[in-house]
C-alpha cells in the first residue's frame, strides 16, 4: 500500500461495501448511542485469507466496527484474541460470531475451529473475557458446531442458535446429509443453557415440504409483528457459481423453538453479477426503532472470495413475506441515532431499589417530551429539563425498556432496548 492510501480506519460514507477490508459473517446490533458490526477478520488480520490463526494463538481473534448513522463506519479495534481465550489457544479457526446485551452487559458469542465460546464485557467494544473457561458447545459426535446466533424474545427468554454438520464433511470427505439447525433456551446468565438441545430443521430429512434443502448455517432470528422469522444462508460462500454459491431463504412460525415454515418465494436475496456481488449471505438484520424500516447486513465478494459487507434495505409485503432483497452500491442511507438510554448499575436489579435511567441525545436534539416504556407500557417521563428517570419499585420480571420522545422539530424518535431483569 502506498503511503498516500488512506488509513481502512478513516474512510467514511463510501457506500457499499460498508467496511473497506476483508469481513465476512458480519452480525449487526444497536447498543445504546451506536450501530456496530462484528465480523470474521474485520481488522483482525494482515491478509484476506489469514483467519487460520497458529499453535500460539496469534493472529485470530475478533475485532468490531460501529457507525453512529448506519453509513459512516469506524474501526474499534481487537475485542477479543484468542491468545486469551485458553482453550481455544491452539485452535485454527475464529470466525462467525455474534453479540447480545442483558443487564448492562454484553455477551460475545464465537466459533472456534468448530466449536463455540461465550465471552462477556461492560462495553460492547470490549475487551471481551472469555465467560467459561471451556465452550458452550463443544465438538462432539463427529458434529461440529458453527454460527451461533442469539435471540432475546419480549417475555425474557434467550435462544441460542446454531449449525451442526458431521466434522468429515468439513474436511471434504462427506457430503452434509444430516447437517441440522439446534436451538436451545439460553439461562438469565446468558452463558449456560435452560433447555436440552432441540434439532428444530434437518436437511435432506424433513419431508416433502423441505425436499432438497441444502444445507443450513449462518441462522438468524428476529420477531416482526408477533411472527418468528428464521433466515439462512445454503450453499458455498466460496463458490464462484451462482447455483452453488451463498444465498439467503427464511422460513416463518409462531414460536422461536418452531414448527417452521418454508416461505414460498425463496431464495430472497441472491447474487447480482451486473454490480459483481457475489454469494450473498450470513446475514443479520437492523430495525430503526420505533418503525417499520430493516435493514439486511450480509457479505458478498466478488467471485475471489475476498468478502466485505454491504447493508440494503429489507421490505416486508403486507401478508408478511420478505420482499427481494436487492444488493446496491449505493448502501443505507443516513440513519443518525437521535436518543439512547443507559443504567450505570449493572443488573440484575432489586425491585425495591431505585432504577436510574439516563436519557441522551446524541445529535444534540431537543425535545418536547421523554417517556420511557417497559415493553408497551408506561413506565414514567422524564422532567422537563431533566436528563433521567428514577424508576422506584419496578416489577419484578423481565423488562425490555426503551425511551421515546418528541422533539422540538416535531419528529418522533425511540432508542434502541435495555433488556433488564428486575427481582
């Protein structure tokens, strides 16, 4: 690179690909005042190719972007080494990872050389500590395990899931019959499990309904309008042909733990050779809050497997279904955060103890009027004038709180949850 290139850390509001460098299975959440993207590579690495760290542990690990707009993207450096993580030392592969919050802490979730590690943090840009000391899914059976991903429902209960496929395809001596998508209930802690293993979608033997289904990784969740949505990506994300290749199909229910139906017009997002986007896939979503507008992170390449990250909008039709999901150059568009909340304690909190809500606005915006709400309920507002809320005898259970306010240019906006636990 020459020495007036400039700085991958610096570059701001170029459209898609979002993030400059290599980055690939990116997750995406709003914490507080910022977007971010965690994602395999993304800073972590001198070269394209290099997340196959060494004996030492050197060289893999994890690093994370955050964007206050959606569009402008900075770098925050390594979040979590391997170096440090003692069981995963010797490992050769970090890649997949993904992130929760609950109670003002954030939990970072990761594969290593097919298995899967939890770490925690006071900060969403670390640094993460490993949470076990061991994994909280191991290799087993001739199984590995890969792509873990979290879903924090509105009654308080957390669900983890992840790809299973037998260890001899990975090494290229089988064929993924049998590869299955598991789930299980995620404890308050958020590193230890509630709920048995539950193998929710098996390929190649789920009936007529899901006859030749590829194999399924790269899960994501979310709830739209009381409906479960369970999208995936099937294929190679290294394959240059478009029949083989990553591309993202979803399937709907009632329930997080299933039964799942297939939607009828998949696959919803798939390559766009006229731009050279290529096997899109291993996807996470972005709500704004307080609308109806999503947002699809996924990675694509080339067709030289050299993935980076591209963000476009995700539409909904009015029964529901996922509309296309067009890849663009062009990118989001601006999508500044106008207020956050935040709790200096950290949870879980007592009932009878007083719960300080702080209230910012990050733009510097004015408003009218604050309310702060526990689900759809009202919990209080904030004084004029005032920068907090003392929450005095909240209920005991579990509460996802948000604010929203009007501001002074009549514009309504709500900041993103804190999913609090209250005994």
């Amino acid at each position: 690179m020459s020495s007036s290139a400039p700085n991958p850390q610096e570059l701001e509001g170029i459209g898609n690909p979002v993030i400059p460098i290599y980055a690939a299975d990116p997750h995406a959440e709003l914490f507080g005042e910022r977007y971010y993207i965690y994602a395999t590579n993304a800073g972590m690495y001198t070269s394209s190719t290099a997340f196959h760290g060494n004996a030492a542990g050197e060289g893999h690990g994890f690093a994370v972007w955050s964007s206050s707009d959606l569009r402008n993207w900075k770098s925050e450096g390594p979040i979590l080494r391997f170096v440090d993580v003692s069981w995963a030392r010797e490992l050769g592969d970090a890649w997949a990872p993904c992130a929760a919050e609950r109670n003002g802490r954030y939990y970072f979730y990761f594969c290593a050389q097919s298995r899967m590690g939890v770490a925690v943090s006071d900060s969403p840009t670390g640094p993460f500590r490993d949470a076990l000391g061991k994994p909280i899914v191991e290799f087993r059976d001739d199984m590995s395990a890969i792509d873990p991903m979290v879903f924090v429902d509105d009654d308080g209960k957390a669900y983890f899931y992840w790809g299973a496929v037998p260890g001899s395809w990975l090494e290229g001596r089988g064929f993924p019959i049998g590869m299955h998508l598991s789930v299980c209930e995620l404890s308050d802690d958020m590193v230890s499990f509630a709920s048995e293993e539950i193998p929710t979608i098996t390929t190649y033997k789920s009936g007529e309904r899901w006859a030749g289904l590829d194999h399924i990784e790269a899960s994501h969740v979310f709830k739209r309008n009381g409906t479960y949505y369970l999208m995936w990506s099937p294929g190679d994300f290294a394959s240059n042909d478009d029949k083989h290749s990553y591309r993202v199909h979803y399937a709907t229910s009632t329930s997080p733990l299933g039964p799942w139906e297939l939607a009828p017009n998949n696959p919803v997002l798939t390559s766009r050779r006229d731009i050279e986007v290529v096997g899109p896939g291993h996807h996470s979503t972005i709500q704004i809050p307080g609308t109806d507008e999503w947002y699809c992170v996924y990675h694509c390449h080339k067709g030289d497997v050299d993935r980076r990250v591209f963000i476009d909008r995700m539409i909904f039709a009015a029964d529901g279904t996922i509309e296309s999901i067009i890849p663009t150059l062009e990118g989001p568009p601006l999508r500044p955060i106008e207020i956050a909340i935040s709790i200096d304690d950290k949870g879980p909190y007592l009932s009878e103890s007083d719960i300080v809500i702080g209230v910012t606005f990050p733009n510097g915006a004015k408003a009218h009027s604050i309310e702060l709400f526990s689900g759809a309920t009202k919990i209080g507002e904030v004084a004029a004038g005032e920068t907090s809320f003392v929450w005095s005898g909240a209920p005991v259970g579990f509460h996802k709180l948000a604010a929203r306010a009007t501001l002074e240019s009549g514009q309504s906006v709500t900041s993103s949850v804190l999913n609090t636990d209250v005994m």
